[in-house]
C-alpha cells in the first residue's frame, strides 16, 4: 500500500510547493531551483547562465546535479528529484523541451595521426568511450551499428579527462561531442565522422511547472546566454 500512495504522496508534496513558488512576484524570487546537467554542459553552457541568473534573483539558490545517473536528467525531472535538466532531445510526450543547441560528435585521436578524413576503418578501435548506462556511449555505439562498424575493443572509462590523456599516448581513440573536447588539449586532433552524429540539446522541465516564475525565468537566462559571444555554440 505504501508503495501504491509512493507517486501520489511525492505529487502531492510537490503540489503544495509550486502553490507557493507559482505566487512569486517575477522581481522577488525564493527558493531552490534543482538543474540536471551532463558534465559538459555544466561546463561550458550552465555558468554564464547561472552568473546572470544569479544577478538578478539573488534569492533563489541554485543546486547542480548529476545528469548521467540512472535514467538521466529527464527521469529526475519525472521523479519530481530535479526542476529541469539539459538533456539529449527525443520524443517525450510527457516533458517540455525547450531545445538549446546541436552538439556534434567528433573523432578523436593523437595528433600525428594528421587530419585527413576520418573513414571507418578508424572507428574499429580500440575504442575509449564513457561507461555503457551514459547516454553518449549508447548513441556512439547506435551510430557504430548503423555504420557497419563492429570495434575490435571497446574500454569504458568514468572520466573525459582520463579518455583523453589516454588517446593522446595512442592507447585508442574516441568519439565525443565538440562540447566535452573545448578546449581541445594538446597532442590530440578533432575531426568529423564519416557521417556527422549529432546531439540535440534541450532543456527539460514538467509542462505544468514550466511556466512557474522561477523556472521561466532560469529558462530565459539559459537562451540568452546561448546568443552571448563567449559560450561556444556548436
């Protein structure tokens, strides 16, 4: 039975929260706001945004969270666990996705390798990815299957970081988004695949709260930090 009252309860409490939050005056937001990211947008697309949401609602603290749990950002936001999340846009029915930017996946590989084009001969590896529940391995090895391409070994690795200094001592190569490579470190080479994959990036939020004031107004300065020079639009 408790089970059973689990979803109920969780909408209810949430409910009596956004009664609360959905009376604020635009000028004078309270509270918390609870964003779901992935590492490489929290990177480079959330802290400009974040600066200037921070200038004009003092009041409201902002909490960063891990985008690549279990069922991703969109599943935080389902489970009432995040207010919104950057996350890779699909069909969902059940959110409102307001889109961002186009990520494009590149190949990466030591830089003597040159930058002819990329065939797929050179995606059989050994292919360095993030561990398989990470959505980018999962369109990584969707794109390898379409393309034909079997690796002949595949390592998951945690951290981008690591992926990289790995690929730069020609231990493998990789395949990432332009976001999680900037900047590109040394002794590496970017380069497009055979056919371009790319990430569409939304931001994801319930569409009954997405006209809450908080959340509006954290939207609004997501999309205009997008439109600043110095984020890097991909």
């Amino acid at each position: 039975a408790g089970e059973r009252m689990l979803t109920h309860a969780r909408t209810a409490v949430q409910a009596a929260g956004d009664a609360l939050l959905a009376a604020q005056e635009d000028t004078q937001l309270r509270g918390v706001l609870r964003v779901a990211s992935f590492r490489s947008t929290a990177t480079h697309l959330l802290p400009p945004a974040l600066a200037a949401f921070r200038a004009q609602h003092p009041g409201v603290t902002v909490r960063l969270m891990d985008g690549e749990t279990e069922g991703g950002g969109q599943e935080l936001v389902r489970r009432g666990q995040a207010d919104a999340a950057i996350v890779i846009e699909e069909n969902w029915t059940d959110l409102r996705l307001t889109p961002l930017v186009m990520d494009e996946y590149l190949f990466v590989a030591p830089a003597r390798r040159g930058s002819h084009p990329v065939t797929p001969e050179d995606l059989q590896g050994p292919l360095l990815l993030a561990p398989g529940p990470n959505s980018c391995n999962l369109r990584v090895m969707g794109y390898l299957r379409r393309c034909g391409v079997q690796p002949g070994r595949v390592t998951e690795i945690g951290e981008d970081s690591v992926i990289l200094g790995m690929v730069a001592h020609g231990l493998g190569v990789s395949v990432m988004p332009r976001l999680a490579l900037e900047p590109l470190p040394e002794g590496l080479v970017a380069l497009p695949l055979p056919e371009r994959l790319m990430r569409p990036l939304a931001l994801a939020t319930l569409p009954h709260r997405a006209n809450m004031p908080v959340i509006r107004a954290f939207t609004d300065a997501l999309l205009a930090a997008l439109h600043r020079p110095h984020v890097p639009a991909p």
